[in-house]
C-alpha cells in the first residue's frame, strides 16, 4: 500500500488527526479505542468493497460510517469512488472533538455528521436513512472498559434488533458491527477493520455464527501480526467483508493472509460448513506462520494436567520484593512466600532449591502473603504493619483487585507447581513462543505464568514413581511452536499469548504412547495396535 497524497483535504485530515492524538494520552485513546486508519489502507479496503458491488447495475453509493472520527474512510471513498457516485454519506461520531473536525473537513463534500452515541441513535425511530455501503473501523474498547450498566443496555439492545445473544466478554466493536449490519438497506455491503480476536476466542462465537447464517460473509483478510496496522493498538487486525442477505447453502468465503487486500501472501476458499466446525477461524489461509491445523481426538493435555493462571498480586512492585530487602525491613519469614521472578528474568528452565524450597535462582523474590486482621497484624508484627500502611499513600489500596480482597493484603491461595509455562512470548515457524519451566521449589508464579498440576492417572504415577517428572517435562519440551499457536492467540507485533483452556487443548499423544496406563485403559489401546 502507499498513502494517497494527491488530496490536499486528506493531507489536512491527517495533520488534524495528528493533532488531536498528540494531545491525548496513549492509554486514554486505548480506553477509548481511538485508532485512526491509515489512509492507503483505507483506501485499499473502499476499492475492495466496490468490486463487490452490482457491476451492471453501477449503483449510487449510500456512504455511513458509525465511528466516523476525523473521516478516514470517507476521503477513502471519496478517492476510490469519486463524489458523482455518492448519494448520501452520514457519519456518526460520539467524540465531539472529531465530529467537529469530521464536520469540518467533509461537509462541503457531502458528509452528515451526527455527533452522538451510535448505539443509541441507532435505537430510536428518527435514525438515519438505511445505507447501502458502509465502511468502518469501531472503537475498541475492552469489555471491562464498558461499565455494567451499558454492557447491559448494548446486549438488550442487540438482541432486540439482531436475536444475538453478545457475550459479556465481548468488546464494542461487536456490539457495532451487529447494530450497523441491522441498520444496513438489504443486500448492502459493508467493511469492518476490527481485532481478529473474535475468530478464535469463546466470546467472538455469536458473532462467527451470525457472519455464517444472517449475512454472506464473502472475505477476511487478516493482516500479518507483525504488520501492526495501528502502531499504538497492539492489536491484530482483519477486515470482514459481508453482504447483507442470506447465504447460499454452498457458500464458500474466502480467507487471506498477510501482504496486502490486493495480494496477500495467502489465500484459501473455505466452506461454511468447515468453518462452522472449526473453532478457530485464524487456521485458515493455511501458511507458515499459522499454527498447526489438527482435529486432536486423543487424549489432551487438559485431561493430565490442571492448568491455572499464577496468583494477580494487585500490585507487583508493592507485594513482591527481594528476600535481602524484606530481611532488612524485619518481616517476619512465615508470612513471606517465594515467588518467581518475570519470565524474562528468568535465565533457567530448571529450577533447583535450598534446603528450605526457595529457588536457587537471581533475583531471589519473596511476596508478602498475610491473613491475620489488620488489629492483630499490627499488635504481633509491627515491622510489617509498618510497611503495610505505606499502601494508603500509594493508593494501593484502591486497585480493583486488592480493593475485593479480605484482608486487602491477602493473596490468591496457589500450591507450588512442579511444571509452569510462560503465557506470552514471539516465535515463528517452529519456534516455540512459550517455554516451560521445571519448578523443583517451593515458589509460585505471577499471572505471567501458567502452573501445571498433575492429575488423575499422571498424578497416580508419579506418586508412584516421583523420579519420572523429569521424562514428563522432557515430552513437554516436544510440544512444537506450530502446536503452541495453533492454540493460543496473536496481538499486533506477533505477541502470542496462551491461556490455561487453550493449553489444556494441546495433544497429549506422546504421553500415552509412552505410558498408555495414563488412559487407563492400557489393555485396550495396545490390542487396537495404537502403540506398536
């Protein structure tokens, strides 16, 4: 792609744009979900989108963007279509700062802009006129940034229009791309740069059916998470094209990968059927940098192990500090725990112990971890009350996590795990983005780690034979880059990240072709041949 700079106005709009975001903060614009489209992306899409227009009628565009902001996509209709082809364009903007400039830039060139809430003006009778074309990219914020009450009044709302269900889980951007689509004249076309999130998660999954039965989803290209489309958004991105009608029983949509709309590196029809059976939609185009794209029916790694999150401290910096430091303060040793340091800092995958289980390992970190009542704490351990009470300054103890717990110094209760695995990190190709970690200490881990616990017939062996954790973490270490992100999922700059249900997926094979005792039923599986 190459930015359009033949358009003295779409040269202005970027210096606006340029403006306003300077004057906001990075993680003010992300709880807003305010990221701009570039201009030659923009434009590719509104050209995309027209090719998939009636050819021999040569329709008159009836132009809407719900997240207008400062206008990207309508100077990339304007430059794909000319304004003879626009009937209408209206633009809705929630943010008076960029309706006023949208405004500002377009209305000589035909743009109604509505400063409002989207999702409320599209409830009431006096909407605007249905478009028949409509080209956006939705805010994205994150569910916990929509407060409960809205979440509330956004799922009603599109039940009512669209008989969705929304997972409260779900961010605004599906909440827009729903609305919109119920707005929408029959047979319309639309564009959507949304997170590729919703492909692969359980809350994108009302949406993935709607796109299969309510509409005719005709392409999603998927950028390459490398590629991030928005610098600051640390998201990976798609663009959904879909058609206002029905599905043909036969429908095939096609998935492209990487490069750009016009060439992409990747490309692959898949039927609405396959998809329906596919939990996650990013498998497809089949390429490089996909994960591996298996239908696992033996055992899982879920059904040997329970995998949780690492305890969410509240405040790192504040519970967690170096033993010699919390030595030096006089805290008292039984309400201190090991714990391990960030992944990054951890330069071993074996972690040995001293006579007490603490990690023989540097940094040598320790969390405070207390449930005595604050009156009793301050009579028996004055040391430690002493540095509790420093929260109040630092506004600890507002945090949403410490502000739920009782006493707000006490932490989430997690055994040590003889087997962890780091939740985020690169990788391509074989290379695996997650390690695991052999923990023969008595320290847990942050958030930043998954803790693995045997159970049912792995754990019956190794109570048995203890010795044999160490061919367990060795058949670990095979679990392949490609197996890894076949089930775990990328943000923007290629940050894949996995959680404990998506590693429970992984398969297990190598385990029970080694101990096929671990099915329990051993006996049957060897006279099927499965282990010969």
């Amino acid at each position: 792609m190459t930015a359009v700079h033949d358009n003295a106005m779409e040269l202005r709009r970027q210096e606006i744009q340029a403006g306003i975001d300077a004057g906001r903060s990075a993680s003010a614009r992300n709880r807003l979900g305010q990221f701009a489209t570039p201009n030659a992306l923009a434009v590719d899409i509104a050209r995309f989108a027209g090719t998939l227009l009636p050819a021999d009628e040569h329709p008159r565009i009836r132009f809407a963007d719900p997240a207008i902001g400062s206008g990207s996509f309508f100077s990339a209709a304007l430059a794909a279509f000319g304004a003879g082809r626009l009937e209408s364009a209206i633009g809705i903007e929630i943010d008076p700062v960029f309706s006023g400039a949208a405004s500002e830039l377009w209305a000589q060139a035909g743009l109604e802009v509505i400063n409002g809430d989207f999702t409320r003006i599209i409830a009431q009778a006096t909407r605007p006129p249905a478009p028949n074309f409509v080209l956006a990219n939705p805010p994205y914020v994150r569910h916990h940034h929509v407060p409960r009450e809205e979440k509330e009044r956004l799922q009603a709302l599109t039940q009512r229009l669209t008989g969705v269900s929304v997972n409260g889980l779900a961010g605004l951007y599906v909440y827009f791309v729903l609305l919109a689509t119920a707005w929408m004249e029959a047979d319309g076309i639309a564009a959507w740069l949304i997170p590729s999130e919703f492909m692969d998660v359980n809350y994108g999954s009302a949406l993935k059916t709607y796109l299969l039965d309510q509409v005719t989803l005709l392409r999603a290209h998927r950028f390459d998470p490398h590629d991030v489309q928005f610098g600051d958004a640390l998201v990976s991105s798609v663009v959904v094209f879909l058609r206002k009608t029905r599905p043909l029983p036969n429908h095939e949509i096609e998935f492209t990968f990487g490069g750009t709309l016009l060439k992409p590196h990747a490309s692959e029809r898949v039927s609405r059927d396959d998809l329906r059976q596919t939990r996650k939609w990013s498998s497809y185009p089949s390429h490089s940098e996909n994960g591996q794209r298996t239908q696992v029916d033996g055992p899982l790694l879920g059904e040997l192990f329970k995998v949780r999150r690492g305890i969410a401290t509240g405040n790192n910096r504040f519970f967690i500090m170096e033993y010699g430091e919390a030595k030096r303060r006089g805290l008292p040793r039984e309400y201190l725990r090991p714990i391990l340091p960030s992944p990054r800092l951890l330069k071993t995958t074996v972690i040995d112990a001293d006579d007490r289980g603490n990690p023989l390992i540097t940094p040598q970190l320790c969390i405070i971890d207390c449930d005595l009542p604050e009156p009793i704490l301050e009579l028996r351990h004055p040391a430690l009350w002493e540095y509790l009470k420093t929260a109040d300054v630092l506004g600890i103890k507002e945090g949403y996590l410490v502000g739920k717990r009782v006493p707000w110094y006490k932490q989430e209760r997690r055994a040590p795990a003889p087997i962890l695995c780091t939740y985020m990190g690169r990788g391509t190709h074989d290379a695996r983005p997650f390690r695991f970690v052999w923990n023969r200490s008595r320290a847990i881990g942050t958030n930043l780690y998954l803790m693995l616990y045997p159970q049912n017939h792995l754990a019956e062996m190794l109570r048995r034979d203890p010795a044999r954790i160490e061919e367990v973490f060795a058949l670990l270490g095979q679990i392949t880059g490609y197996e890894m992100r076949g089930e775990g999922r990328v943000y923007g700059g290629g940050l894949h990240k996995i959680e404990p249900s998506e590693l429970c997926r992984i398969s297990a094979a190598p385990f029970v072709r080694r101990w096929p005792e671990l099915t329990g039923e051993s006996v049957m599986l060897q006279e099927a041949g499965l282990f010969d």
